[in-house]
C-alpha cells in the first residue's frame, strides 16, 4: 500500500475515534447533567414541602392540645414573628402580650431579626402608639 493511502485511513481512523470519543463525552456530560438537575429538583421539592409544612403548623399551633393559650386570643402575623397571644382577652381583661414564635424541624433557629425583636421586648423597648385619621367629611 502506498504511503499517501496508510496515511489517508490513519487520518480517517483517527477522526472516527476522536468523534466517538467526543460523543461518548458528550453522553456522560449530558447523564451527569440530568441527574445533577433532576436532584436539585428533588431537593427543591422536598424543601418547599418542609416550609409549606411548617408555614402550616405555625397557624394550626393555636389549635393544638397541647397549646398553653385560648386559641380565641392569638393573632397570627407570620413575619417576622408568628403570632401574639392576649392572655385574658377573651374575657376582656387582658393580663399580659406574649409574642410567640413557632420552631418546626431538627434545624429551626431563630432568624437575626428574630433575635434582635427578642433582645428588643427583653430590654423593654416596646411603645404603645396611636394614630387617628380624619375621615373625609368629617368636621
């Protein structure tokens, strides 16, 4: 065989194995991609039921036997604290505002904004405020 011919089939040889080289990168980078993104789907889901499912319990906890206030006298506010609870208030003789903030899951902590309202109710710098608007019309 002539020596232009060897060179011409290595040539041709040596394309074929670099392209099938190249597409079975390509498979394992595409298999490694989906399954990369089909778990972060998973986690995303999983994650997303915990916080529906503590976002939940947080408005259900009033309703709970073992839950120390008379559910009649709860406010729920969600954020950055759960709730506030009226002691009394439903025999109109509020004794006491406790700010309640409801943990679910192995890993709940307070947020920094949680632990800052907590430091500010503990050093007293809480105020009562009203404020009156006139109403169209009115003298």
């Amino acid at each position: 065989m002539e020596t232009a011919a060897v060179i011409a089939v290595s040539a041709v040889v040596a394309i074929l194995v670099i392209i099938v080289v190249g597409y079975i990168i390509r498979l394992n980078y595409e298999h490694r991609l989906r399954s990369e993104i089909e778990q972060a789907r998973k986690s995303a889901i999983q994650q997303s039921r915990a916080v529906l499912g503590g976002k939940f319990t947080e408005q259900m906890v009033p309703f709970f036997p073992d839950f120390n206030y008379d559910p009649t006298e709860v406010r729920f506010i969600g954020s950055p604290i759960d709730m506030v609870v009226f002691p009394g208030l439903a025999q109109n003789d509020p004794q006491e505002i406790v700010i309640l903030e409801v943990k679910t899951g192995r890993s709940a902590g307070l947020t920094p904004a949680q632990k800052k309202i907590r430091q500010l109710i503990e050093d007293g710098m809480v105020r009562w405020e009203e404020l009156y608007r006139q109403v169209e019309g009115e003298p």
